[in-house]
C-alpha cells in the first residue's frame, strides 16, 4: 500500500517533506493517505495547505490537529518521550 496506489489522484509532489521513519499507511477505505509513526497514524488532508490529524493507531481516537507541518513532527516525535 502507498498513497499513490491507493489515492492516485492526491498531490503527492504538494505533501511536506516528513520525517524519513514515517512508515506509508495509506489505505483507500480511508478518507485520506495516512502515516504511522510512534504509536500514531497522521492523516493527511489536503486544504489550502495541508492539515494534519494525528490519531491514536489502537483506539482510531483523535489526539491532535493542525495545519503546521513542523508542530505535527514535534507533536509525533513527543509522543516517543
């Protein structure tokens, strides 16, 4: 699975550049391509620029939102604390 497999026509060259160790989760019955790291699956959805929800992996439960991607890598790598 890879977002462009499962999510052809999202802007794949328009995503941020993400941490190297963000495992590719993407999966088509979900809304939008996803990443796993710590623990955590991070959505992302295409906006004006991107917005991120970062959810837990075991309860699917939304821990925190935002449109920065340099607070979502600083929220993902807290997590790991």
């Amino acid at each position: 699975m890879s977002i462009s497999t499962e999510f052809p026509d999202f802007p794949i060259s328009a995503i941020p550049q993400l941490p190297a160790d963000w495992i590719d989760s993407s999966w088509h019955n979900d809304e939008s391509p996803s990443f796993m790291s710590n623990g955590l699956q991070i959505f992302l959805c295409p906006d004006d620029k991107f917005f991120f929800v970062i959810c837990d992996a075991e309860t699917g439960e939304t821990v925190w939102m935002t449109n920065s991607v340099d607070e979502c890598v600083d929220f993902v790598k807290g997590a790991q604390q």
